[in-house]
C-alpha cells in the first residue's frame, strides 16, 4: 500500500468533537467483472428438483440426488435454473464445482439444509484440482434444522460472483460465507465479487482467509462476531535444517513455494540465529529445489536475501496465506439485540481484521461502512471494528453508531495454527506477540459510543480527523491503553 503523508491531532476529551483532516482516500481501481456464463441452461425439476419443502418442519422432498445430478452437469457446462418461490430441500452438503445457478430476482427461490449430524454446510469445499468458476444468483440459502452451522465455505476459486441472500434462525451458531478460510481443505481463490444479505449469522458473516481480490457489498442483520473478517491463516510447515544451508541458500525438496511467498517463522529446536518468531520472512526463488529468505516481499522481489549462515539447530516456518487487494465497497451493519447462543459473551468485532492466524494482510480498502450495534453485554464489550496484530493498514469510510468500543486497534497473539496434518503448530517460545504498526484510522463518523470512540492498546495506531458525538458524559473520544 501507498505510504502517505498525515497530520496527527492528538486529543483526549469528551464529546462532540469534529477533527479536521484534508486527507482524500484513494479511487478505488475499476471493479466491474462479468460473472461466469454456462454453456447451456437447464431447470432443476428437469433432473428431479422439487421445491416443496418447509424450513419451519423439514418436511418436504429431499433433492440431495438432484443437486448431485446439478454438480454433474456443472461439470459439463451447464447451469441450473431454479423455479422463483420454491423451496429446496436437501440432507446432503452441496459441494461446489463449476457452478452457475441462478433464481428469481423479484420471488427468490430457498434452497435450505435439514441436517442430522455436525459439520455440514450447504454448499461445502470444491473437491476439484483445478480453480473453478462458480456464480450464483438470485437464491436465499437458510440454515435451519437441528444443526444450523455454516452456510457456504468454499475455496480454490478462480472466479467467485454472489448476489444471494444467507439466512438462518435467531440463536444459530455458524457462519455464513467463507472464501478459503479454514484448514486444511482451503486452497487459495482469487477474483471473489461477493454481494450479500445476510441475517442471524453467528460465527462470522463474510471471512476471508487466502485471498486474492475481492469485492465486499454487504447487508447484515442481526449478525454478529465477525460479520466481515479479514483473517488469513496458514496452511502446512516448512521446516529448514543447518545442514540444509549452504551460501545463504537453503536446500529443499518438493518446492512448490513462490517467490515472495510469506513464511511465518515459529523457531525451532536449539535454534540460534537472526530471525524473530512470530514475523514473517520472505520466499527467493532458487531453483526447483531451493530457496533464500528475504525480510520483506519487495527485498524478496529484488532478490535482497538475508545471510543464513548464522543459522544453527532446526528451524520450523508455517506456510502463511495472504488476503490481498480487497475493498469493502459497501456494508451496512445493523445488530438490533439479536439472540446469541450462550457460546458468544460479546461480539468481539462486528468487523475484525487480525493477523492472529499467522496469516499476511495487505491492501485493504473500505468504502462506504456502517456499523450499528445496539447491544451491551454483563461482560465485555461490544466493539464496531476490531484491528488486530497488523501492519501498515489504512482504515477511512467508516461511519459507527453504539457499540461500547466504536474502533480498537490492538495487538495480538498467534493462535489457531496447524500443519498439514491437522496438527497445531506452536512456537517454541509460546504464542508469539503481534504488534499492530503503522495502522491509521482517518476520518471517521463515530457516534454515541459508550466508553471510547478509538482506543489504542499500544502504540501501533493514529487517528487522523474525523467526527465524534456520544450521549454519555465520560465517554472518551480517544483513550491510549496498554497493551
């Protein structure tokens, strides 16, 4: 991201307050990108689709054979077609290949998943090699039944155009729309366009985890934690030996790293030598089968390599994603007191942009965002948008309304790695601390907070202009923690 020039006003006070800043955002780069087309077009009671089932009850014909005929046929070129008002009903996941479904814009059919057991989502992971290219259109997916979990979580994208709605009953746990955000079945997917509504989701709302662009136009309701989570993880380890390292070049086989790839360093076993856990350190491309390290993308881009030689014992990395290039073009936000299962003491973040899985983030944008979260909590507190363990990161285009904490800016702690295997990945020294830096929140429209509108634990965060009203006399427009 673009480094810029900013005028700090530092305050700490009471409300209303307005901070000037002559600051404008970016233009936002030309975004429009047509949505996979099929080859043919066929409707879904043509493979034995019936739409009569009852979300309420589960009662109704059960269409897993039929989606599973739909999944053929995307294969082929096809897409489906579904009948506006009906409603779907399927006990078995639907996982995603080369998808092209598309409803009824005005009388948007329901396709809803009434499972018995744990773990299944309505549309699952693509079980293909390749990237596919999936568009859907039009359709309400509801979470309903005994186990109302996630929606869809799917990953190896190529192509990615939404414009659906996401439902499920108040109180559900789950989440709705997942881009390649969990271990280990995720695999990178670039080029996401995701236009959503989406009510009483729980775990999250639109997370990403190993992105590569991506366009968010969201409408929550009754949504909470993570409604928009930026949060890439890692997936599998690289492990590095001495006896590997010749001339600041270390021998691997099997590479299939690319040049730049990031690669969080975890330490290792009588390791000594000059790298840090917890930061993460930049892939050279060798050859087929080594590679040299760089303390950052541009130096790995120029081939700068760091001096390895100094390396003694055995060195563990985890293989870091990253989520790139991504605007939230428009989210609107509203959280009015909608039941929570017991799981969840408080939202943690109606937005959440955290380096806590070890993942990278870069260029991230927001647009046009409003967040209003009326509710408070016996412990904890609400909080409109959560930053934590990140670096050079821009946030402006914010409006907030409510919420105990309207932006917190943090540090953080890994946690929540695993190899390959399934297998957590620690570092030798315990969870590593993540200090945010450089993170800057310019302009924003904050509005009856009821403790702070920014806080800042540590000193990674600055404020720049912005406008600043609470009803309650001690509430702080800019509170400094540690942290």
């Amino acid at each position: 991201m673009r480094r810029r020039k900013f005028l700090y006003f530092p305050f700490l006070g009471y409300c209303s307050l307005v901070i000037p800043n002559k600051l404008r955002g970016t233009e936002l780069p030309n975004s429009t990108m047509p949505p996979p087309q099929p080859d043919r077009l066929t409707e879904f009671e043509e493979i034995g689709g019936v739409g009569d089932g009852d979300p309420n009850t589960g009662k109704g014909t059960d269409n897993a054979t039929a989606f599973q005929r739909a999944e053929r046929l995307a294969q082929q070129g096809y897409g489906i077609k579904f009948k506006a008002g009906a409603r779907y009903k399927t006990t078995k996941q639907i996982n995603v290949h080369n998808m092209y479904w598309i409803g009824d814009e005005v009388s948007r059919p329901i396709i809803f998943g009434w499972f018995s057991q744990r773990g299944q989502k309505l549309i699952g992971r693509s079980r293909t090699n390749d990237p596919s290219s999936v568009c859907i259109k039009d359709i309400v997916f509801h979470r309903c039944g005994p186990f109302a979990e996630h929606g869809i979580v799917i990953d190896n994208i190529k192509e990615l155009y939404f414009d659906i709605s996401v439902t499920s009953d108040p109180g559900s746990q789950g989440g709705a729309i997942g881009i390649s955000s969990f271990f280990p079945e995720n695999r990178h997917s670039r080029n996401c366009i995701i236009k959503a509504k989406i009510d009483n989701s729980g775990d999250f709302g639109v997370q990403l985890g190993s992105v590569s662009g991506a366009i968010i136009d969201l409408v929550a309701t009754d949504c909470y934690r993570e409604v928009i989570g930026i949060e890439p993880i890692v997936f599998g380890s690289v492990r590095l030996d001495r006896s590997n390292i010749a001339d600041n070049v270390t021998l691997l086989s099997d590479v299939d790293l690319m040049n730049g790839d990031p690669l969080l360093y975890c330490n290792g076993a009588g390791a000594r030598g000059p790298l840090i856990p917890g930061q993460h350190y930049f892939v050279i491309k060798k050859n087929g089968q080594s590679i040299s390290l760089a303390d950052s993308r541009v130096s790995a881009v120029k081939g700068y390599s760091l001096r390895l030689g100094d390396l003694n014992g055995l060195h563990n990395f985890a293989r870091s994603a990253v989520v790139e290039d991504v605007v939230v073009r428009h989210a609107n936000i509203v959280d009015s007191h909608s039941q929570k299962p017991t799981l969840y003491a408080n939202t943690m973040g109606y937005v959440v942009i955290t380096g806590n899985s070890g993942g990278l983030i870069k260029n991230i944008k927001f647009r046009d965002v409003y967040i209003e979260g009326n509710q408070s909590f016996p412990k904890g507190r609400s909080v409109g948008v959560f930053i934590q363990g990140v670096t050079n990161l821009m946030v402006e285009g914010i409006k907030i309304r409510g919420c105990d904490n309207a932006i917190v800016v943090s540090n953080g702690w890994l946690n929540g790695m695993f190899d390959e295997d399934g297998f957590p990945i620690h570092l030798e020294t315990g969870y590593s601390k993540l200090l945010s830096a450089d993170v800057a929140i310019v302009n924003p429209d904050l509005i009856d907070f009821r403790n702070s509108g920014i806080t800042f634990r540590g000193k990674g965060g600055t404020l720049h202009g912005g406008k600043f009203s609470s009803r309650v006399k001690a509430a702080k427009v800019l509170s400094n923690e540690l942290g």
